[in-house]
C-alpha cells in the first residue's frame, strides 16, 4: 500500500519554503500540496510492476499491460497529465479480472494525473472504482481530498475517517489530511486528526521523528527539536536530517551543518543533505563554498525536485556575490529547464534588471 511509505514522502513536505523576496535561498524539494499528493502514488508503481511481474495480465499479455503503465509514468514525469491518465486506464483494461490489486495500483495512478488536472469528479470516480475492488487507504484519502476540493465537508471527513480507521498508525496521513483542511481554510478541522497523530502511544525512534516533522511542519521547531534530539541522537536517518533543518529554520548554521556532516559520517553523501550543508554556506556568507557543494552534489543521484533546489540555490550564490551576469544566465538556464516554476521566474525577472 502506498501508505506504508508516507514518513518518506512527507520529506516532501518539511522542506517546502515559505514565500521569499528574491534571492531568498530554496530549502529542499520544495514540494506543492499537488506534488505531494502526487508523490504518495509514486511507491504504488513499485508494487505494481511487481504483481504484474509475478503473475502476468493473463488474457492480453503483462508485456502491453506494462508498457501502458510505463507510458503514464513517463507522461507524469513530464507533466502530461491526460495523457499519463489515458495510459493508465488502458493498462487497467489489459489487465487480467482476477488482479484486483493491480487494477486498484493503477488506478490511483490515474486518479493523482485527474487530481492534477484538478478534475475533482474524476478523481471521486476513479477512486470510487478502487474501493470496488478492495479496502484502500489511499483511495479514500485522495477521494475525500476531491470531496473537500468540491465543498464537500460530510462526505470529506466520512472517505479521511474511514483512511484514518484502515491505518491508525499512519502519521503521515494525519499530517497530509490536515494539509488538505489548511488550504481549503479548515485548519481547525485538520487540527482533530494532527491531535490524534500527537496523541498516539509508541516510544519507538520513529515515533520521535513522526511528531517531530509534524511539528516542524506547524513551524514549531523548539517541540519539533526536542522531539527530534531522541532519534537524532541514535542516528535516526530522517531524525538526523530534519534536525539539520530545524537548526536551519532557528538560523543556526553552525549547528545545522554539524548535523549534515554527522549525517555523512553515517549513511554518506546525498543530494539532499548536501542542499541542506548549501543553504548552511549561504546563510554565512560562503557563497564560493556552497557553489562548490552544488557542484559536487549535482554528481549525485537524486529526486528532481532536489536537483531544481541545487539550481536554484547556485543561482541565489551567484547573486549574493554579485555576479549578476552568471546568476542570470544560470536562472534562464533553470526556467528552460522547469518553465513552470513561479520562484525561478521571479528571481530571473529580477536579475535581469541589474
């Protein structure tokens, strides 16, 4: 189930950087509340190619079965939302009656590229096809997100309890429901299930860490970093890397990077803690040094959205040197890159005018 990796995915959401003039550094993936919901699917994909490995779309063959699916990925990585959604819905129909798990895979593919679309009716539908063919967490949870989309709060809450009851555990989802609430101005109302996620028992290291991030994520980084030190201290790897992020978010450098460089000694170097050691250099001023690391990290393997983050974070450096000319072309650079991105766009426009 896709919920059983959603302490991962909800990196997503700790290093999403508030509205800054520019020149304001990027902290992490920087992830929209889309790309986050989208993001919960991405695991889905894993088990699906699995079942379909293991057992095959029997009547039409797994080979067009999974270059269907494939397709939709490729499409959703691009951006190409109908497509992606086409391509799943054909892989639905190559595969066999009796694989209700993959079937229920991918259509939850197919229900984040209509969320994306933001064709809310679609989304209930699709999702509504899931719970069909079995009890689903995510499908509820991506249903009820449609219902509250539409203004619909009854039927909202009814799909996030009936998520909630399915994986009580799940801090994640507690977390990503209040998320919901909030952008729809409901914080009160999302308030009731961070309270339960807060709430529940359990003294394990991942316990620590899942109450730290939601905290962080409110932006009370004092509990945040007091959850945190726990785990942190036992060399929690997602502990170890927020910890670096709250010292980050109190502008406390020192500490922040001293957190990064533990994190290497432990598990070694990733694209994403050497962005955090970045924004380190750039909030004391060694913009050579966090050059340098882009740089390096830029060698790494890494999610996109943390390679944009480099980009970006390279072009803030090279402006706070004043180096106006090289910031600039490296901005062009990164908005041919990613067109979309608001932020980038914003600092291009205003470097080019200096």
């Amino acid at each position: 189930m896709c919920y059983d990796g959603i302490a991962v995915e909800t990196a997503a959401i700790l290093f999403v950087s508030s509205s800054c003039d520019a020149g304001a550094e990027r902290s992490g993936s920087g992830g929209t509340l889309l790309e986050v919901l989208t993001m919960r699917c991405w695991k889905i994909v894993l088990l699906a190619g699995l079942c379909m490995a293991l057992a095959g779309c029997r009547d039409k063959g797994p080979t067009k079965a999974e270059l269907a699916r494939d397709e939709g990925i490729s499409y959703m990585e691009m951006g190409e939302y109908e497509d992606a959604a086409a391509s799943f819905e054909n892989a639905y129909a190559l595969c066999d009656d009796k694989m209700p798990k993959t079937r229920a895979d991918i259509l939850l593919y197919e229900s984040a590229c209509q969320f994306r679309l933001e064709d809310y009716e679609s989304v209930k539908e699709t999702c509504t096809r899931v719970l069909d063919l079995q009890e689903n967490a995510d499908a509820y949870y991506m249903r009820g997100a449609s219902f509250l989309k539409l203004g619909e709060g009854e039927a909202a809450r009814a799909d996030f309890d009936a998520a909630s009851l399915l994986t009580p555990g799940d801090y994640g989802l507690f977390l990503n429901i209040y998320m919901q609430y909030e952008a729809q101005n409901l914080s009160a109302v999302g308030d009731e299930y961070l309270q339960k996620a807060l709430r529940a028992e359990g003294g394990e290291m991942e316990d620590y860490y899942q109450k730290g991030n939601i905290y962080f994520y409110l932006g009370d980084y004092a509990k945040a970093q007091e959850l945190l030190a726990k785990p942190a201290e036992a060399k929690h790897r997602k502990a170890m890397l927020l910890m670096g992020q709250v010292y980050l978010k109190l502008n406390d450098a020192v500490h922040a990077k001293n957190s990064f460089q533990q994190y290497i000694e432990e598990y070694g170097k990733d694209a994403e803690v050497c962005n955090g050691i970045v924004l380190c250099e750039l909030m004391e001023g060694n913009y050579d040094a966090a050059i340098s690391m882009v740089s390096e990290a830029l060698e790494l393997e890494m999610d996109d959205s943390v390679r944009r983050d480099l980009l970006y974070n390279r072009v803030v450096a090279y402006e706070r040197k004043h180096d106006f000319e090289t910031a600039a072309e490296l901005a062009g650079q990164l908005l041919e890159q990613y067109p979309k991105d608001e932020k980038a766009q914003k600092e291009y426009d205003f470097l080019i005018t200096r």
